[in-house]
C-alpha cells in the first residue's frame, strides 16, 4: 500500500508540475513582449487528467 500511495504522490506531482508550472511559466516568458506590444491573449489548456481525483495513464 505505501508503494501505491508514492506512486500516486509521483504521479501528482508530475501531472502538477506540467498542468501548473509549466503554464505559469509559459505567461511569465510572454508577459514582457505582451507588455512591450500593448496587446496579447493567453490561452491556457491543460489535460485535466486529475481533475477527479484519478490519473489516467495513456
């Protein structure tokens, strides 16, 4: 049981790192040329993948 609930903290954590980080980081890098050009949109899209409490695996 405890090697399944590591697996699943492994597993959060990736899919938190992507869904999460990724796009705050991705705005962070576009902020500035947003700023520069008075103008942009950003569009987020994440796989909702945890979104109800299971991952699933592809």
């Amino acid at each position: 049981m405890a090697l399944a609930k590591a697996l699943w903290n492994l597993l959060l954590q990736d899919a938190f790192k992507v869904n999460f980080w990724g796009a705050f980081r991705m705005c962070q890098a576009c902020l500035p040329e947003m700023k520069k050009n008075s103008s942009g949109s950003i569009i987020n899209i994440a796989s909702g993948k945890v979104g109800n409490g299971q991952i699933t695996l592809i």
